[in-house]
C-alpha cells in the first residue's frame, strides 16, 4: 500500500500483535475498520507505543486540505470529517472498507480529547443536548414535524378518497 499523502510505500508494523500500516515520509498511520478502537483511549498501551513510534518521523510541508485516496481501495476518496462534536480533529475515512487514516500527530491529538470511552460518550451527550437547545435546529425539527404532519394527513385523505371511489 503506498501513503496517501507522499505516494510512498507504507510500513506494516506489529504493535501489542495488531497490524497497522504507517508512513515513514510523513508520520501518518492506517488503521483497519475497527482497529481504532485498540489505540484510541490513553490508557491503551498500544497507542502510546504507536504514538511514541510515529514521532520519530518529520512531516514534510504538505497540503492537509487536499483529499485523499484510501490506501486499500486505491480508486477511492476518502470522505473528510471531524471525529468528534468537538470539531478539532478531521481524519479521513474510507466509505469503501471503513478504513481511518490519521496525518501526524492526530492520534495523538485524539488520545487527549477523550482519555476514555466515557469522556468521547459524554462530548456527544453534550453536543446533542446543545443541539437540542439552539434555535436554529429547534425551528429545524419544527419544519421537519410540520411536513410529517402535512404528509400523513395527505395520505389519510388519499386513503379516504380511494375507498369512496371504488
């Protein structure tokens, strides 16, 4: 697989017996659809491990805006998007088999946002309670109640139509 960031040849390193793929051009790091999760929270020794490992790399100047192709499924975009409500991580993930790749220093940037499974579970609690409070989303879901209502009323009618037509 190559990085696809610098278009060369990634590592497949072993780290606590799990595989992940990691650019020496640029630090980055490729995880599996759900390998993530063996690496994300701080008390994960194989993230520390894996972090220490990926300093040792410089990044070069490059354009972190410029999207990207999943190193797996080569013919792929990766979509961009924040991981988290917090909005100060944007990774890349692979629509095709799930894949994340991390530019340098995210996943180390991710392990300090949520500590723990609850700090990540709490960030959404308290994004959708925010949510729920702004205006703009509450006249939002007002829209979308008033359409439902349009909408089942219209099918009642046309319920009643038929059956009187026939």
């Amino acid at each position: 697989m190559k990085c696809p960031r610098t278009e060369s040849n990634l590592k497949q390193i072993k780290v606590g017996g799990i595989a992940v793929d990691i650019s020496q051009a640029c630090g980055g790091v490729f995880f599996d659809n759900h390998e993530l999760a063996h690496f994300d929270e701080q008390h994960e020794k194989r993230g520390t491990v894996l972090i220490d490992h990926l300093a040792q790399f410089s990044p070069p100047a490059l354009d972190y805006s410029k999207r990207i192709n999943c190193p797996k499924c080569t013919d792929i975009v990766m979509a961009r998007q924040f991981y988290s409500p917090k909005h100060q991580i944007e990774i890349d993930i692979c629509p095709g088999c799930g894949g994340i790749w991390f530019d340098y220093g995210e996943l180390a940037k991710l392990r300090g946002l949520f500590p723990h499974q609850s700090d990540r579970e709490q960030a959404g609690k308290d994004f959708e309670k925010n949510m729920l409070e702004d205006p703009m989303y509450q006249a939002y879901f007002t829209q979308i109640e008033q359409k439902q209502s349009l909408a089942k009323k219209l099918n009642r009618f046309s319920q009643f139509i038929n059956t009187r037509i026939f």
